[in-house]
C-alpha cells in the first residue's frame, strides 16, 4: 500500500484544490440538500453528532475498506502489468478512500462545504473510469488524464448556473463511463467482464434510484431503518467494485496493444 507512484498525493493534491475552492465561498448559494428531513432515516437522540444516523453513517467505512482493498491487491494477480495500470489502479483506490469521509461529514455536519465536496467528488471518480477504459483503447496518457480530470472538475461549476447543473453533469460523466465500459468490452471483453459490466450497471441503477426513492421505500418494513439511502450506498461500493474487476481485468490489453 505504497504510494510510490505519486497516486496518493495526486489525488491528496485535488481534494486540497477542491476544499480551497470551496472556502472561497464560489459554491455556497449551490443547491444542495441540507438537514435530516431530507434522509428517511431518523436521527436517534442521544447519539453524538457523527453516528446521529448511524446506519448512514457507518456504510461509509465501506468505502474505505474498499479503497484499502483494492490497494493491496497485487497487480500481477489481477492482470495489471504494466506502471500505468498500477497507477490507475492505485488513483482509484484513493478516491474510495477519501470519498468515505467526505460523505460522512455530510452526515455529521449537514454543512454546505460538506454537501458541495460530497456532490463534487463524485464527479471525478466517474471520470476516472473514462480515463482508464480509454488510456486502454486510445493509449491516452498523462497529458489526457489531467485535461479530462480538469474537465469534469470543471464542470461543477455548472451549479452556479443551474440548480439542477449537478445533475446535468453526473448524467454526462456517467454516460460517458458506461459508453467508455461498452466499448472496451465489444473489442476485448469475454463473458467474465460482461458479467462485472453489467453489475456495475445494475449497481449504477440502484445507487441513483434507491437515493431518490428514499422517503417512498419507507412504507416497506425492510427499508424503514436500512432505508433507500442506505442501500443507495451499499451499490455504490458494489459499482466501485465491479468496475476496479472490470478494469483491472481488461487492462493486460494494454501491453497486447503495445507489443504491436
């Protein structure tokens, strides 16, 4: 779990931008959803501040056992051999990281810095899986990392313009990862990865729907303390996940394309 590669704090680098951007106060007429109201699950007294709704709270530790995971996964063993692979891999995994904290200092502080970094991260993350489907397919390389990531950084700023411009964005940005993922899969994928594409599509449906349908699923009993919210999170590690397999299995094409 080294950061050797410089992964670490290239993505420690952006999450500072970020937060200094966001302290300017550029973002704090944003729209974003702010107070308990808005999640279906109750607070319960008592509790301190960050595990007032623990459910929602706790799952994030998901991401970060996810990040740490995939981290020390040996990239050989999983297909990845060569350093661009290794470093994509390892970028990923410490978006999963910091991603959990981020969300769950939105829980905890229903802030307006902690809802705008929650809704910005996001925006990257999705970018990555473009970065690394089309560094495989078009041998893109660090110039094109850096112009896309800067792109779909940019591209938040799109709230300051429209109450729905996040939105707008996270559509694009996830349109274009599923393109990204259907086009690596007709020119090298097998029934291995089709399997991993199509969970993490699922997961994908499920991450954007069960958050929207938060309030509604409450009248199921199953969904009243482990409520839509909730499981909103679990299939977005499972669509982590299923794209670090997706990815880490198709990346081998890299040194094929090479060798030719």
């Amino acid at each position: 779990m080294t950061a050797q590669d410089g992964s670490l704090w290239h993505v420690l680098g952006a999450v500072t931008a970020c937060m200094i951007t966001v302290s300017t106060g550029v973002f704090d007429t944003v729209s974003t959803e702010l107070g308990y109201s808005h999640y279906a699950e109750k607070p319960i007294p008592g509790l301190p501040g960050f595990l007032a709704m623990p459910c929602n709270s706790l799952i994030n530790l998901g991401y970060i056992a996810l990040g740490i995971y995939w981290l020390a996964q040996d990239e050989k063993a999983i297909g990845i051999k060569s350093p661009n692979g290794r470093y994509l891999k390892n970028v990923f995994s410490w978006m999963a990281v910091v991603y959990g904290p981020v969300q769950w200092a939105r829980i905890w502080t229903q802030a307006q810095w902690a809802a705008v970094l929650d809704q910005w991260f996001t925006l990257p993350i999705f970018a990555w899986v473009i970065i690394w489907c089309n560094s495989i397919l078009d041998n893109w390389d660090g110039q094109h990392f850096l112009v896309i990531e800067f792109l779909s950084l940019s591209s938040y700023f799109l709230t300051t313009i429209h109450p729905h411009g996040f939105e707008l964005a996270l559509a694009i940005h996830i349109i274009w990862a599923f393109t990204s993922g259907l086009r690596m899969q007709r020119r090298y994928g097998d029934s291995t990865t089709r399997m991993y594409l199509v969970l993490a599509s699922i997961s994908c449906l499920g991450f954007v729907n069960l958050k929207l349908l938060d309030h509604w699923l409450t009248q199921y009993a199953v969904f009243q303390r482990l409520t839509g919210h909730f499981w909103s999170k679990i299939c977005d590690i499972l669509q982590f996940h299923y794209a670090f397999r997706f990815l880490a299995h198709l990346d081998r094409y890299r040194l094929t394309k090479m060798k030719k």
